[in-house]
C-alpha cells in the first residue's frame, strides 16, 4: 500500500530523516520506534505532505505523492492524528467529528461512520455537544482519531497516541487500535515511543536512529532483540 523510497527531509539547513526506506502492505500494522529527535513524527508529516521531501519518492497504491499537498492525500485515503492530537477545543466533539468528514459528501455513509465511531468510544457519545478543549487527554486522544476515521482512510497515521496518558487510557487506546484494524481493516503506521505496546500490537516494527532506518523485522523479533530490549524496552 504505502512504500518510502530513500526519503530525504528537515527543516532548514537540518536534515530529520535521510534515506529513509520502508513497506506497509494492506492491513497491516507498522510501528516506527525510536527516541525522542530521531525522526519519527518527520517522517509521518513527510508521508502526508506537512513536511516536503528533498529527495526519493513516496509511492502510495502505485502513485507518487511526494509532489502532492495534504489535502490531496487526505483524498487519496491517507490520514494522520498527529502527536499532541491538535482537536479543535473551541468546537464540540459533534463538530470535531464534521470537521474530519469534511472532504466527504455521502451523507448516509457519514451518519454509518459517526455511529462506528460512537460505538468505538461511547464517552464521545455521551459528550458530543461538549467543547474538545473540556475533554481529559484520553479523550481528547480518542476524539483526534475518530475525527481521522470519519475521513474513512484506507491508511491511518498515529503519532504518539499514548503521549501524557494514564496507564488505563493507554491500554484502552491500544485495544482500539487493533479493533480498528480488524474491524475496518483499516491499514495502521504507528509511530511510538511505547515501544514495548507498540510493537504488542504490530504486525512488522522499524527502528529509527538519528534519521535512518536500523533495524527492521517482524514485531515478535524485535520484542526478543537484545539491543531493542536494552535501548526501549528497559530489558
């Protein structure tokens, strides 16, 4: 579904991520792990246009997007609930929730969407006509990725959804993720720095390093890698 061919990008003179190459195949769950500045969050932002490629190609279903704007690939089925989840805390969960439907004019598979979303996360429900900016930190996390979901993407960027949460919330947005896959099969590129959830819930992990890709396998592997376990998992 999604490949990254030798991705070169950064912010000024300062290169994030360089050469960076990686595969997700439909259905799956991927996690990118690494420490804080290793270029994680830059190479999601770089996958869904916030952030310019310099150099390779971004190939998502057979076509390049590198050259493409956010708004484009949000209409190709690409869609990120980025780290800090960024929900609009003047608007009320109902509106949050129109704002991600946005794009989308099939009113009746919208109403289907917001009801799959409710299910998912009963308290948005409940406190639809509430202001975001009044939710606690899970739920506002919860908000931001059912505010992608009404999107419907066929690919759902998640960076950091278990930042600044309560160990409980954490477990439960875990939970959610893999529901998500499984139900909709929606495709998944996690990028955590829980690596220890992340790569419970993965199909396939990649390790980022100052930029580059290190490592790369199947999650079970790199649950049992000793330089994994020593650098992210506390082993």
């Amino acid at each position: 579904m999604l490949k990254l061919e030798n991705i070169q990008a950064g912010y000024g003179n300062i290169l994030a991520i360089k050469n960076v190459s990686l595969e997700i195949k439909e259905g799956e769950i991927i996690t990118l792990i690494g420490a804080n500045g290793a270029g994680k969050s830059t190479t999601l932002m770089t996958i869904s246009g916030v952030v310019s490629s310099r150099a390779g190609k971004i190939i998502f279903n057979g076509q390049e997007i590198q050259e493409k704007s956010s708004d484009e690939i949000v209409k190709m089925g690409v869609c990120q609930v980025p780290e800090g989840r960024h929900i609009f805390p003047q608007l009320t969960v109902q509106e949050n929730l129109d704002m991600g439907a946005f794009l989308r004019n099939d009113k009746e598979e919208i109403k289907k969407d917001l009801e799959y979303v409710f299910d998912l996360f009963p308290i948005l429900a409940e406190r639809k006509s509430q202001d975001g900016g009044n939710l606690s930190g899970g739920e506002q996390q919860m908000l931001a990725m059912s505010r992608a979901l009404m999107a419907r993407p066929q690919l759902l960027l998640l960076d950091e959804p278990s930042m600044g949460l309560a160990p409980l919330v954490i477990k439960q947005i875990f939970e959610i993720i893999k529901q998500i896959n499984k139900a909709s099969n929606t495709t998944i590129f996690l990028v955590e720095q829980n690596a220890n959830q992340a790569l419970h819930v993965a199909d396939r992990g990649y390790v980022i390093e100052n930029g580059e890709i290190t490592i790369s396998g199947d999650a079970d592997e790199l649950l049992t890698n000793s330089d994994i376990q020593k650098a992210y998992l506390g082993i």
